[in-house]
C-alpha cells in the first residue's frame, strides 16, 4: 500500500482539487493522510467534509475501511513537522508526498509503481543487493497557473541523480516523490525544521549513498500563484545557499560552485 501524506495550511480553495486527483488514481492501493496544521481559513470545515464523504463513500460501496482517507488536526504550523506526522500515522510501504495545492495525473501512482518494479527487478538481475536497490523515485512534472492549469512548461528529469548531482540540479519536486521504505529507512523522511526541509531532505538520504530514479513523464502540475512568484525567487535564493552551508556543509568556494549551477538549472526550468 502507498500512504500519501499532505501537509494541509490555509488550503481551503485548492485541498478539493488534489483530494479529487489521488481519488481518481488508476492504481487504487493507498491510503490518503491529511495533516492539517494550523489554517486560519475555512481548511478544517473542508477537511472535516471530505473524511466525512470518504466513510460515506466506503460505506455504500460495502468497503470495510472507511478509514482510507484520514485527517489529522495537529498542533504545528510548521510543514516539517506536519508531514512527520503524516509519517508517523502512515501504514503504507511506500510513501508518497503531495503538497495541498498541488494536482496529479490519474496515472501518476500506476506509472511510478511500474517503474519502481523495473528498476528493482534489473538491480536484482545485475547482482545488486541492499542498498544498491533502488527505493527513491521521483518524476517529472509541469507548472501550472493558479487555476491549475498547465503552462506548457514542463520539466523533464534524469534517469538518475546521485547527491553530488542533486547539488546543483534540485530538480526533485516533493509532490513527485515515492520511496520504497524497505530500503530507504523510513527515518531518513523524518524532515528537519527548516526552510526547504524536502530539499534537505532528499540530500540526506543521497548523502548515504543511495540514488533517485526518475521517470521523465509529465504526471504532476505544480500550481503557482502568480502574485507570489517575485518574492518565492529570492527567497528561494536564500535558502538553498543556506543549505549548501548547513546540510550540505560545503565551504563558500564550494557552495558558488554549486550556487551557480542550481541558479542555471533553475532558471531554464521556469523560462
């Protein structure tokens, strides 16, 4: 089973949306995980009605766990914590992230599970054991207007990042991850309390050695508001120097290196 996991804060016009898009998945073994953490809009009535309507829904289609879609109301109002929560609650083998505003394709979970099952079964056919199997996957996704739909703008990934490539090449996008817990320990998703805590995330577990595989098909829009772009860049521009510095504990040569090849990287990805 797949356990989803979304971090929900003042989410109230877009949560519908993204519920409606895991409902829709073609592979239909999972688990949906609602961590609500501190809104001040009308989130917690949303949410409230959609765990109402899922045990509604199980209970005519003669379904014995109307739990499968869950909310959690939590005391944080720190994203970090919300999904760890989230973690903590999960059931599933394999973890999936999706953030509040975001949407999928209905063949999203079906694609990755397929291309899991590749990747494992030639790393065991090649002789590779342990941590040489693969466990975290990643795809590609397109961005989206506030509405959600999609700009054209789509962001293609590599088959394989290692954590020296991940440096400068932050290409995983947290509501395309899908890990494997029977080989990346579920700890290592227990994310830090800090800005860009999936990013810091994603580093530690490369940081161990293990690699992301990604599947280069378009099975996510990113929504973006508009009105938010101009300060998310410099924002964004502070924290992952401040990544380079703390997690990745790299020196300030070694940090513009990198510096320079994620500000390339990014800007093509958003033109």
């Amino acid at each position: 089973m797949i356990s989803i996991i979304v971090p929900v804060h003042n989410a109230e016009k877009y949560i519908r949306e993204t519920v409606a898009s895991v409902k829709a998945q073609t592979y239909t073994d999972w688990e949906l995980i609602l961590v609500e953490n501190g809104s001040a809009d009308g989130t917690k009535e949303v949410l409230r009605e959609l765990e109402n309507q899922a045990g509604i829904e199980a209970e005519s289609a003669g379904m014995k766990d109307a739990g499968r879609i869950r909310v959690i109301f939590s005391d944080t109002t720190c994203a970090a914590d919300a999904r760890n929560e989230g973690l903590r609650a999960a059931n599933g083998r394999y973890i999936a992230f999706v953030d509040a505003d975001d949407i999928w394709k209905p063949e999203k979970l079906q694609r990755q599970m397929e291309h899991l099952h590749k990747c494992q079964e030639d790393a065991k056919t090649a002789g590779k054991t342990g941590p040489e199997i693969p466990g975290f996957f990643f795809c590609g996704y397109e961005f989206g207007d506030e509405n959600a739909v999609g700009t054209g703008k789509i962001v293609r990934v590599p088959e394989i990042l290692t954590y020296k490539e991940a440096l400068s090449n932050t290409t995983i996008f947290t509501s395309t991850v899908l890990v494997d817990t029977e080989v990346i320990s579920k700890d290592l998703l227990n994310m830090p309390r800090i800005k860009s805590e999936d990013t810091a995330t994603w580093w530690r577990i490369l940081q161990t050695g293990a690699k992301a595989y990604g599947l280069n098909e378009n099975l996510v829009t990113y929504r973006r508001a508009a009105n938010t772009l101009s300060s998310n860049k410099i924002e964004a521009l502070r924290r992952i120097w401040n990544l380079y510095r703390k997690i990745g504990k790299l020196n300030v040569f070694q940090s513009a290196y990198y510096f320079v090849g994620w500000a390339v990287r990014a800007t093509k990805r958003r033109l």
